[in-house]
C-alpha cells in the first residue's frame, strides 16, 4: 500500500543544510499497525508529514496504492488527502467555536459534502468514538479525551484507508491516553492502516512493526 524507495528530504536552515531524511526505504502492507519512533529531530514528523502528502520529498519514489504521488500537483494532493488520509495530532487543532459534530463536519464542508449528509456522517463518527451525547459542546467544555476523540471523529469521517497520529497522547493523561490507543487499535483491527508517531516505547511497541529514526536513517523491526 505504501512504499518508499530512497526519500530524502533537505532543508536550508540559514545557509546551511539540514539532512531531515536520508535514503530511507520503507513498506507497510494495507491494514498494518506500524509505529515511527525516535529522538526529538529524528526526522519522525518529516516521514509522516511525506506519508500524509502534507509535505514533498527532495528525492525518492513515494507509491500510495500503486501510483506514484511524491511530485503530484498540488490539487491532487489534496484529493490524496481528502479522501485517502486521516490525521490526528497531538494538540487537537479543533476550532474553539465550533461544537464537536461542526468540527467533525469541516472535511465535509471542504469537499462539499451536501448539509445533511454531513450531518449524517458527523453523526455516525461521533457515535463510534463514544461521544454522540457531546455533538453539541464546544471544545472548551470538552476532556482533553474528549477533544481527541473528536479529532479522531473528525479524522475518519471521510472515510479513509490510512489513519496517520503524530504524538495522540501526548496532551492527554495516562487513563485518556489509554482510551485514545485502544480506540484507534480497534480501529485498525476493523481494517484501517494505522501509523502512530511516539516518543513513548510503551505505545510503540504495541504497534505490530515499528520503525525507529536517528539523524534520518532508519533500522526496521
């Protein structure tokens, strides 16, 4: 499902270059659980950013489902996204006025989705994470927990075959972290490939493979 063959990404940081990724080769299979660890500046968010289309390679081949999309216009990398990727991250980024079901209906609204479908399936993803009673709160009356299942909500509410999370437990205490890891596990088991970013062994290793980055290379296991 994907595959990546000699990604390198650099970066000019005042004159100087910065090697985020060098030559790295990596392949999950449809339906893996794969965690990506690794010290601070490892390059970690730079392969997953690469992975969910958010950011371009300097070289290399990226194949999602059989086709090649590292140099894609930017349009269709949108659509990749849209409809291919979900993301969570560590600090939510809901939109403090909107309710729970009005932030877990904004991919919708972006890829215009008609009102009551969206209402529909904002529905049907907030019931799958627990929270159908909360859909008319704002996130400032929300969990930490809570916010973050609304952003897992709002993240497979297009229904996509990758689920991408960079750090989902970092904001939140060890019991909600725990709920979030053994929501989006099910997930997973239900058949969506799962990528999860963590600076914590404990949640890297329930992953079935796991990739650990250092100064941009990488040593699978």
């Amino acid at each position: 499902m994907i595959q990546l063959r000699a990604i390198s990404r650099d970066y000019e940081v005042g004159n100087r270059p910065v090697h985020a990724l060098s030559h790295l080769d990596l392949s999950i299979a449809r339906g893996e659980y794969f965690s990506i660890m690794g010290p601070s500046g490892s390059g970690k968010s730079t392969l997953l950013n690469i992975i969910g289309c958010l950011d371009r390679p300097t070289a290399g081949s990226y194949m999602l489902d059989g086709r090649e999309v590292a140099h894609l216009g930017e349009n269709d990398l949108t659509l990749v996204r849209r409809h291919k990727i979900g993301f969570i991250f560590q600090s939510f980024h809901l939109v403090p006025r909107l309710t729970a079901a009005g932030n877990v209906e904004l991919p919708m609204v972006f890829a215009g989705i008609e009102k009551g479908e969206r209402s529909d399936r904002a529905d049907r993803a907030l019931e799958a994470v627990g929270l159908s009673q909360r859909a008319d709160h704002r996130p400032e009356q929300l969990s930490g927990g809570e916010r973050q299942r609304v952003a897992v909500a709002r993240a497979i509410v297009m229904g996509p075959s990758i689920l991408l999370a960079d750090e989902p437990t970092g904001n939140l205490d060890s019991e909600s972290g725990g709920e979030i890891v053994r929501l989006i596990e099910k997930m997973n088991s239900d058949g969506l490939t799962l990528l999860v970013v963590t600076h914590d062994p404990a949640i890297g290793s329930r992953a079935g493979s796991q990739i650990r980055l250092a100064d941009g290379y990488t040593s699978n296991k």
